[in-house]
C-alpha cells in the first residue's frame, strides 16, 4: 500500500512538473512577442476621439504593413505639439483627397465612409507624393480652419513621410482599434494568460503533492504510542 502511495505521488509530481514547464513555455513564447513586437503608449491629444480619449493605454505593432483607414503612431517631429501623435490614414502614394462636399471626403473620386469621424473636415485639395501618407484625426474639429495646403499641420495631421510610422495602433483600453492585428495581439495576450494559469497549477501541485508526501513519510516513522516503562517486579 505504501509503494503504491509513493507511484501515485510520483506520477502527480511528473505530470504537475510538465504542466509547469509545458505553462513556462507557453507564456515565455507570448511574453517574447509582445515585449519584442507591441509597445504601449499613452494617448495625450483628443485628436481621435471618440476612439482614443486622452489618458487611454493603447498597444502599437513595431513591424506593420500601413493601409488606409488604420491608426498609426507618429512621429513628426518639432510639429507636433504633443510629441507622438495617433492618426488615421487615408491615402498614400498617389491619391489625391479633397474635401468637402455634400458626401465628405473623396479620394480619387470616390466618396469615403468614414462612421467614426466628429465634426466637419475643412477644405483641402492634395495630391499624396512618393514615400508620403496623408493622415488627419478623427475628431475633425480639432484641426477645423487649418489649411492641408501646409503640407504638415502643427498637430501632425496633413502630408507626412512613411518614415514618420512608429507603429500600428492595434488594442487600447477603450476597445480593438485594428481587427487582423488586434485579434492577432489578444491571442497573444490569451496565450500569456494561459500559460501563466497552467504555471501557478503546475506549481500548486507540486507544493501540495510535496506537503502530502511529507505528512506521509512523518506518519510512517512516528510511533504507534507513548512507551510505556516496564512494570516492577515486586
């Protein structure tokens, strides 16, 4: 009975060690990517609003491939007033954008659907040269009465350099921000939370496995009662 108490404990011990190892893994993988790929920033203007309000927690892709209608973190310099600035994109090389009509803006030719812009966007006629993108907030109001036609507002919205691009924006605290790139980052975010609960599990067995292993063996050298001196012989 003894031996098949010390198996038993010794299979829990081997399979509650692989959890740990197996958990370790899992979320060290996650852990890499997220420290290695995302950073996290804190938004400071109301230019995307409502999307991003001040003070939201965002997660920022280092390594993306920029399309339009993506919220990127930029870079632009001495004329932004904020220092790195979140903005929409919504043209590159080779569009031409202009604004306003009865439909909003148009970009070579076509209306935009734009759900998620607050306010009225001003005039602009602009035409998107080599290595540029043209980006503006979604909270237009915030820029209303600038000209696009100086190339790059004091805010950061109008003509900026690809080179400008920090990252994609692709989870905040306020919601997803991107769809492919948010659900690929909450995956990762589910995988570090997964393997950290299959670690602490692993451990918790361990620990409980080792405690009964140890009431067991104190049991096993105790003895059955208080010695009892011999009785005189009188």
């Amino acid at each position: 009975m003894v031996r098949r108490g010390i198996r038993g404990r010794r299979a829990v011990i081997w399979s509650a060690a692989s959890v740990l190892v197996a958990g370790g893994a899992v979320a060290a993988d996650a852990g890499r990517h997220l420290t290695g790929d995302y950073h996290v920033y804190t938004v400071r203007g109301r230019a995307m609003t409502p999307l991003l309000e001040p003070g939201d927690r965002v997660l920022v892709a280092d390594t993306v491939t920029v399309q339009d209608g993506g919220v990127v973190l930029l870079d632009v310099g001495r004329t932004a007033t904020d220092g790195p600035a979140f903005k929409r994109v919504l043209g590159h090389a080779g569009d031409r954008l202009y604004c306003c009509s009865e439909d909003g803006i148009r970009r070579n030719g076509a209306a935009m659907d734009e759900p998620y812009v607050r306010g009225t966007s001003f005039d602009f006629d602009v035409t998107v040269g080599p290595h540029q993108l043209f980006v503006l907030g979604d909270d237009r109001g915030e820029t209303a009465g600038e000209q696009v036609s100086r190339h790059v507002l004091a805010d950061g919205d109008g003509l900026v350099p690809e080179t400008s691009v920090r990252g994609l924006a692709v989870w905040s605290t306020g919601g997803l921000v991107d769809g492919a790139a948010g659900r690929k980052a909450r995956a990762l975010v589910v995988q570090a939370g997964v393997g950290l609960l299959l670690t602490v599990a692993g451990a918790v067995a361990l620990t409980v496995t080792w405690m009964q292993g140890r009431r067991s063996r104190r049991r096993a050298v105790a003895p059955d009662g208080p010695s009892r001196s011999a009785a005189p012989v009188g």
